[in-house]
C-alpha cells in the first residue's frame, strides 16, 4: 500500500533502526518505546492485521513468532511479551500486521 508507514519503511523509504531483515520479514525498534527492549516485527507482505491473515499466511506468521523468539534469545529476554494488536478498538495504529516484542524490564498483568 503506497501510504502504509510500514511499507515505506519496508521499502526504505522512511530510515528506521532495522534489527533483522530477510526476504519476508523485518524487524525494527519502535520509535516509542514502552520497554528497554521494544522491537516490531512485520511481514514485507502488506496484510492488514491479524484478523486478515489467510489460511496461505500460516508458514509466515509462524516465522514472525519463531523469529520474536530468536531475537529474545539474542537480546538475552530471560522473559518478554508478545503482542499483536488487530483492529483500531484494540490499539492497533498501523493498518498493517506486525508484533511488538517487549522485554528488558519486568511488565505488569495485562488486564
């Protein structure tokens, strides 16, 4: 989509602190973090949440968990968070599917 943010910075068009990156999927720091450890991860494939992912999407929302899990690993996350947010009532701001891992600090209950 020409006016998603994340495919802008996908495409390197807008700078971003990019921590990983292969052929479907990037990884960066949040611009507002709301833990030590804050990083989006996405898929290069523009699908809009959670809830718009496919059946055909199975392999790669899986390589976007098991590639959150790597990272924490890396980062050294004894413990971390994962969260997808689909859809404006539930706080997603960017039309486009991506995770927040968030770590490097004890996190409070979800309520």
């Amino acid at each position: 989509m020409d006016d998603c943010i994340f495919c802008k910075i996908i495409k390197h068009e807008i700078p971003a602190q990019i921590i990983y990156e292969d052929d479907e999927i990037m990884a960066f720091n949040d611009i507002h973090p709301q833990a030590p450890v804050h990083i989006l991860l996405l898929p290069k494939k523009h699908i809009q949440s959670v809830a718009a992912l496919s059946d055909q999407d199975t392999i790669l929302a899986g390589k976007l968990i098991l590639k959150a899990r790597d990272l924490a690993e890396k980062l050294n996350l004894k413990s971390f968070r994962l969260v997808a947010n689909s859809g404006e009532d539930a706080g997603q701001s960017v039309p486009h599917l991506h995770f927040h891992l968030l770590g490097g600090r004890k996190l409070g209950p979800i309520v």
